[in-house]
C-alpha cells in the first residue's frame, strides 16, 4: 500500500519563486527513504507537502491513497508527522511532559492512555528523566529529541525527520538509530532530510536525489551513491566507504565498512 504519493506536484511561494515543478514520489507503507540535495533542491518544501503544511500549485498528494486536498493540515498531520529541523518552531510548553502529551489532551484521550504514549515516547528518545524540565532549559540537541518524541506519542504512520542529525553527538546520531529501527520495526513509514551520507547509509534502504526543483535519481544507497552522473548533477559526494572503494578500483558497488572489509578478505 502507498503511504505517501506525490503526482506532478508544483509549489509556488506568494512572492513568486518556484520551489518544485512536477514532482513525483511514492513511498510505500513501512519504507525508510532518505531525500537528499544542496541546499535550495526542494526537499524541505517537498516533505512539507506530504502533510499539509504547505499546498501544491498543482499537482495531488496522497495520504494511504487518498488525496488530501480537502483535508485540513491537522487532519493530516494525525497520519503524517513532521519534525522540523528547528525545534524552535515546535515547542511553546513549559514542561517537556505537556509538549508530549498536548495533543492527546487536545484529543481528548483518557489519562491512562495519555500516560503510556508520553512514557513510551519520552523512553524511546531518551528524555524520560527530563519530562518535568522545560524544553528550552535543554540543549539544543535534546530539544530535538523532544520534538520526535510529540510525533512519536501522536503514533503516526508517517513520520518526517527534517535533519535530525544537526547538533547532535555520537550518543545522539545513536539514539535516532535506535528510534528508526523501533519505528521500522512497528511498520511506520520513515522519511529523513539529510545532508549527512553516513546517516543515510547507515539507516536508509532508499534515497531519493533531489536538484534543479526535481528528483533526478530513487534507488537503493548502493546504486545511488555509485551514479556519478546524478551524484554530479546533485553537487553531492560519495560516501567515503564509496569513495576509497572506487580509488581502489574494485567495481563492487560497496558503501559500507563492513562490505568493504568482508571484500578484501
């Protein structure tokens, strides 16, 4: 089943500037995709119409198969979360706790079930000790993870990552390895913006290249990052596993440590 699909989809801002033109995207239920590009390629206004937040031009967006142009943004958003890059934009609560759980109130669910969805969330994005903190007496890297922690507890099917490794650490870009992997696990549909390529290889199956308001490259991490010609055109570079491999001169398409090592034996 679809989870997200995007038909010819054009996005004009009001002062004129065309951001997309004719995308199209489908990204099947339980799919972890990674949409990369220089900056100005058109992902972030892209994910921004997989929920709502933004409206097409032209073109139809799909939400599990249905167009979503009737839907409001926060109807939307129930089925597709998005965590923006700048956690800023998201938090207005004065404890970590009521961030999480400021919807389900909205929604009016028991206080039991409130509590077990905060509780899992807060767990999963290691903030589970922090739920009485306000969330901007936390670092800038924590506030992120409170941020995936509201999508989380919202139990969306989709859930939209826009560059979640900015600022973090080794502890961190761990922990959201171990948040996907839960995520994939419980058949959630994962898609990331990222300008960091171990990130994609290391979490991703599939990439999508965006350049020039389009996607010029979908396929597997192996297959992408060894198209020079859409690496090229996308100004972006191979992966440094690539990258010695290709010096090397073995033709494997291998983007992997461990693939590289296991080769050489």
């Amino acid at each position: 089943m679809k989870s997200i699909e995007l038909k010819n989809v054009t996005f004009v801002y009001p002062n004129g500037f065309s951001a997309v033109e004719n995308v199209n995207i489908s990204i099947e239920k339980g799919e972890k995709v990674a949409i990369i590009g220089q900056n100005g390629a058109g992902k972030t206004t892209t994910v921004k119409m997989m929920n709502g937040l933004l409206r097409p031009k032209s073109g139809s967006v799909f939400v599990d198969e249905e167009d979503i142009i009737n839907k409001t943004t926060a109807t939307v958003s129930k089925k597709v979360g998005y965590v923006f890059q700048n956690p800023g934009d998201q938090l207005f609560n004065s404890t970590v706790y009521d961030e999480i759980s400021y919807t389900l109130k909205h929604d009016k669910m028991s206080e039991d079930e409130i509590k077990k969805r905060v509780e899992y969330a807060a767990r999963l994005c290691h903030i589970d000790d922090k739920l009485n903190i306000n969330p901007y007496d936390l670092p800038f890297s924590m506030r992120k993870f409170v941020t995936i922690a509201i999508v989380i507890a919202n139990n969306c099917d989709v859930i939209i990552l826009d560059e979640p490794t900015a600022g973090q650490d080794l502890f961190g870009i761990t922990w959201l390895k171990e948040i996907i992997d839960e995520l994939h696990s419980n058949n959630k549909t994962v898609i990331t913006i990222t300008h960091d390529m171990d990130f994609v290889i290391d979490n991703f199956e599939r990439v999508i290249v965006m350049a020039h308001k389009n996607v010029i490259g979908d396929g597997k991490v192996n297959e992408i990052f060894w198209d020079f010609e859409t690496i090229e055109d996308a100004a972006i570079k191979q992966p440094i596993i690539a990258e010695i491999t290709n010096k090397l001169g073995i033709k494997e398409k291998i983007v992997k440590l461990e693939d590289l090592l296991d080769y050489l034996k």
